[in-house]
C-alpha cells in the first residue's frame, strides 16, 4: 500500500546508494545479492531509472574479476526485495528486465517482504 508522505523520500531512502551492494551472502552453491527497496516505489522515470542504474550495477559487480574469482563455481541469483508492493509500472519495467539479467547468467528473483513473488512478462 502507498505510504502518506512518501514526497518526503528520497531516492536513496527508497533503494538505497546505487553505488554500493546491499546484502550477499552465500548459501549451498548460490550466491546472492540481494537489492532491498524501502517504501512505496511510485513508477516515477526518476525511481526507474535510479533502479535500473542500481541493478546494471549489481550485473557489473558479479561481471568482475574479483567477483568471479571469489565466488567461482557459485551461482549468482538477484534478488530484489519490497517492503511494500510497488506501482504497476515498476512491475512491468521489471518483467523487461528478467532476459536481460539472465542474459549474464545471473537468476533474477523478487521477493515482497517475507514471500517470493513471479512476474509474468507483460
């Protein structure tokens, strides 16, 4: 649901610095970064595109060198998770994005607080 006074946020209270990872951790042979959205992302092209910019940053992150020596042998699986549904055309920006994440190899999931969610591709 919308939160009342969701004016008063900023993009980077919405999902956080675009610069920098926000959660990995690995589990059995996957590996997972995880980009965490707080409060209600409105569709807007500022939050789309801010989103975008935060996901290509993740892409090039597990693209690295570094990345690929630490965690050889490991699957990277994104996830994005929300604390509150977001507008419809986050929704739909997202479902564009599945072939494009995968298309680096990398399994691109969602997650609505507790429970994973799919997107069917509109």
């Amino acid at each position: 649901m919308h939160t009342e006074g969701m004016d008063s946020h900023t993009i980077d209270d919405l999902i956080g610095d675009i610069h920098q990872i926000d959660l990995s951790y690995t589990l059995e042979e996957n590996v997972y970064l995880v980009l965490v959205c707080t409060g209600y992302l409105d569709g807007s092209p500022e939050i789309q595109k801010a989103l975008l910019d935060k996901m290509e940053g993740y892409l090039n992150h597990i693209l690295s060198d570094w990345f690929k020596r630490e965690y050889a042998g490991l699957n990277p699986i994104l996830v994005i998770c929300f604390d509150e549904k977001p507008h419809q055309l986050i929704l739909q920006l997202l479902s564009k994005c599945i072939p494009w994440v995968e298309g680096y190899g990398v399994e691109l999931k969602f997650k609505l607080k507790d429970n994973y969610f799919n997107i069917t591709t509109f």
